[in-house]
C-alpha cells in the first residue's frame, strides 16, 4: 500500500484554515444577518406622517446610503430625536439630498 505521510506541520495548517474559514464563515452570515432584521414596512405601519411608500424608500435609501460605511443599526437602538442628530451627522460623509435623508428619518422612526 502507497500510504502518504503527512507532518505534524500540514495537519497543523490544515486545522488552522479550517478555522480560517469557520471564522469567515460565522462573520458573513452576522454581517448579512444584520440587513434582513430590519423591519420591512407594511401597511399597517402607515401614519399620518409617513405613507408605505415613503416608509419602504426610507428602507431603501438607509441601506443604500449607510450600509456601505457601517453596520446598520436596527430602527429600535436610537430614538426619534437621536436618529435625527445620526442622520445630521452623517449626511456630511455621505452624498444624501433632503429628499432621501426625509425618507430615512421616516424609516427610522417608523412613520413617527
């Protein structure tokens, strides 16, 4: 029988990519986690100060404008007053016209 032998280094290299890779793993599945527990309008979120439109292109316009930079924080973490001082913030860093930051201020205060 042709049996190879392998060193204590390969199985060592082995086990470290396979670590590697579990870690890599464990980071995207976190990192793409993130987008799909934001909450996606309905109608029975509408107000009177945000209609389902506006409320899904807020959705939109916050991963657009925001996800590239940083994780996305869920609507729940800030409130009303604290996400506008956010968005004030870092409508400087990004390139974000009233229209679209009204719109992400309306997501993320869910229509309030």
């Amino acid at each position: 029988m042709n049996m190879k032998k392998y060193s204590l280094d390969c199985y060592s290299r082995i086990c470290f990519n396979k670590q590697i890779l579990i870690v890599c793993l464990i980071g995207l599945t976190v990192a793409f986690s993130c987008t799909s527990t934001l909450y996606i309008p309905s109608s029975s979120q509408e107000t009177t100060a945000a209609s389902l439109s506006e409320l899904q292109a807020g959705r939109k316009f916050y991963i657009q404008k925001c996800a590239g930079c940083h994780t996305l924080y869920l609507p729940e973490k800030y409130t009303k007053a604290e996400w506008h001082q956010w968005v004030e913030k870092m409508t400087i860093k990004v390139s974000m016209d009233t229209f679209e930051k009204e719109q992400i201020l309306k997501y993320l205060s869910k229509g309030k």
